[in-house]
C-alpha cells in the first residue's frame, strides 16, 4: 500500500474525469480469479479464464504507472485495516454470510485475523468434504470468490465529494458494494449513498458514471443502469445544487463489450474524448439509440434530445474533439472496441492510459497529439512521464483485456485536482 504520512486526512472529492489524480483505490487480482472455471465463468460475468501468472505481470506495469504517478490505495489493504475494529468486523461478517446464505460460517470467521479474514471475503471459502454441508460441494465454495472485484470503479463511484455505492444488476457482485461501503465509511469517513435504497427498482454501476463538471454527469443507459437510477442520480444532485443535468445515452444491450458508457466514451482533456464512431454517427449497432439531457431547474424536470452525445457537451459548453477508438477503418474500429479501446482513464488533463494492444487507437492517439509512453518503461524509470505533456502510457495486455474491462474500470479515483474554473 502507497500511503503518504497523513493518508487517512484524504478528503474524497472528484468533480470531473480530467482533473490532476491526488488518489485513486485499485486492487491487484488475487488468487479469486483463479478460482473460475469454463463451467461457471459466464455466471461470474466473464466469457474465458484467465491465466493469473500473465494477470499479475500485466498489472504490475498498470498498478506501477499510478505508483509513480499518484497515491494509491490497494482494497485488500484498506479492507484488513478496518476490520481490526470488531464491530466493523461482525457486520462484515454478519453480512457476508446473509448476501451467500452461510451463517453457519459466521463464528469461524469472526475468530479469523483481519488479514485472513479480509483474504476469504474477498478469495472466498472452500468447501470442506465431511464438515460442510454436502449442498456446496459441488460449487466448491460456500462463501463465493469475488472474481470480479479488480475492477474497482463497477461497484463503487467518488460523485463529488461522496461516493456513490452502486446498485448492482448481478447477484454474483453484491458483496463487492459491501466492502467499499465499509472502506469508504471507516477508513475514509466519507457519505456514502445508494439509489436502491430510495427507489428497489433503481440500479447504477460506476462504468456508466461521468462527471463532466460540477453540474452535469454523463451517464449510460443500458443493461447495467437504468432510467430509474438515472432518474435518482438527476433528482438528489437537483435538490442539492438547484440547478442539474444529466446526459444519458442509449446502450445496446448486446454484446458485451457495450456493458457501459466508458465502453464507449472516456474523456481525454477539457478538448478530447475517446470515443466508438458509430455511437457518434448513430449507426450500425447505435441506430436508433437516444441521447438524452435531463435538466432540472429549482424542481421542474425536462427533457431535450440531442444527436450525439458530444452535441449535448457542446450545448453545456464543453466542446470535445473525438478520436475515434480503432481509427477510421470501420473493421478495426469494432475489433478493439471489444477489447476495451476507447476505455482510457485520465490521470491528469491529456496525461492517460489504457491498452496497447489497441494499437490503431493508439495510433488515432498519436497522430492527436500524445506522445506513445510504454508502461513498462516509466514503471523501470526509463522514461519520466512527468516531462511530457500530453502523452498516454501503454501497457502491454492480453490476459486483462479478457475479464472485460479496460484502465477506467480497474481504478476508482478517490480525489482529483479541479479541472474546471
């Protein structure tokens, strides 16, 4: 864990997707993805397995860039801390085993240490032949692995100066909102708050959370968030500040690869963005797809259609230069879309990163401007990213981009510089 002397005086607070990057919580994928097979990958919300050794080199070099760059907090840390307090572990542990329907585990593991206990939450439990009952053996384990908790940003979102605990669409993810709840309310002692809690059928995940500015979020609208936690977020932000926008864009809810809004769209500077063409040009997979501004004044709520989502920027005053995820070649365009082309995250204005395997965005990236950094470069010191700027830094990747998700939905940024004055 990278903590600076006064680490828990961190004040979460993050008003954009640019501003300079003060802190951010990753987790390194832990021995919880090794524990899926071809048999229950799909309901773990993956379409392979992954090779954990090449998992571990590969994010070294992600994990390393933001060592260098910023202060980083690791969960699995984080998460043995808080559970030293024994009431923040009996509720842990109360919880856990009510989510995976185990409370005949509950006094085995509250006799566990904080650091083994926060290993199983996370690793999972193994079923035990003899001692168990029968019913988990053929799962393997009773308390689930979480196999996808390395991707920090789904479960969890900093929105201003809290931070926002998404309703999940999956069961095999609603642990993980239970550990980033704990950590953020004990370690950090920051608000959290939920959407499902004021509306059962409201549902958010932080991939399709984008704060634009201080009063405006960009939000996706698809198979993981829908309009009633859309609605949610525009209503509680509107009776706060008075004044409130929200621009929602229509995902397909197949394949995949389209899950979120930073699938599709990530912000590069207060001038760029990332973005997948045909949601600009509404074609293809696109055609038909709506996006929508949500404007609240002082209570009264309207709707305006714009006819892509940069239009609807543009209107706010924010006006962004697209490069196009995969180039201009249509082909290329949907090959590295798949594998999480246009999902970058910005560490700082015009300084990001994401894959390099990706290389005709990469190359769209280069040809914009930014000087084409290896990750595995600045993290031996080779390179000082802090000379340039504008650059991305490219690490190198094939095992990670198969889980799913690319370098915005591994981080969860937890303060940020202000971006706009």
């Amino acid at each position: 864990m990278i903590l600076a002397p006064d680490a828990k005086k961190v004040n979460v607070n993050v008003t954009s997707e640019i501003g300079r990057l003060r802190g951010v919580l990753l987790h390194r994928p832990g021995v919880e993805i090794e524990r899926m097979t071809p048999e229950n990958a799909a309901h773990a919300l993956y379409s392979d397995i992954l090779n954990k050794n090449i998992v571990d080199q590969e994010y070294a070099n992600f994990c390393g860039v933001f060592e260098k760059f910023t202060q980083v907090y690791y969960v699995k840390d984080l998460l043995a801390e808080v559970l030293a307090d024994d009431q923040v572990k009996a509720f842990m542990v109360k919880e856990s085993c009510r989510i995976d329907g185990c409370d005949f585990l509950a006094d085995e593991l509250m006799a566990m240490e904080a650091k083994q206990l926060a290993d199983v939450l996370i690793e999972g439990f193994e079923y035990r032949k003899g001692k168990d009952p029968e019913r988990y053996e053929a799962e393997r384990y009773i308390l689930k692995p979480l196999y996808n908790l390395f991707f920090t940003r789904d479960a969890s979102s900093t929105v201003y100066d809290r931070v926002l605990i998404n309703s999940m669409s999956f069961e095999v993810r609603r642990r993980e909102i239970l550990i980033y709840k704990t950590i953020f309310e004990n370690y950090f002692g920051c608000e959290t708050f939920n959407a499902e809690a004021n509306d059962p059928e409201a549902r958010t995940e932080g991939g399709d959370v984008q704060i634009a500015r201080h009063d405006l979020l960009c939000v996706g609208n698809g198979i993981r968030t829908n309009k009633h936690g859309i609605e949610f977020l525009a209503k509680k932000f509107a009776a706060e500040k008075g004044k409130f926008q929200i621009l929602y864009q229509e995902l397909p809810h197949e394949p995949e690869s389209f899950i979120h809004l930073d699938m599709v769209f990530t912000f590069l500077s207060h001038r760029q963005c990332m973005i997948y063409e045909p949601m600009l040009r509404k074609t293809g997979i696109f055609a038909g797809k709506h996006t929508t501004m949500i404007e609240i004044d002082n209570g009264k709520m309207s709707y305006r259609e714009y006819d892509n989502i940069l239009d609807g920027l543009k209107s706010t005053g924010i006006d962004l230069e697209p490069v196009f995820c995969g180039g201009s070649d249509p082909w290329n365009q949907q090959r590295e879309q798949w594998h999480s082309g246009s999902n970058f995250f910005c560490m700082a204005p015009g300084k990001i990163i994401g894959y390099h395997r990706n290389s005709h965005t990469i190359e769209a990236l280069d040809k914009a401007g930014f000087a084409v950094l290896p990750a595995e470069d600045i993290v031996s010191g080779k390179i000082d990213m802090n000379q340039y700027e504008k650059f991305v830094a490219a690490f190198k990747a094939c095992e990670l981009p198969r889980g799913g998700g690319g370098a915005r939905c591994m981080t969860m940024p937890i303060l940020r510089d202000e971006a706009w004055k």
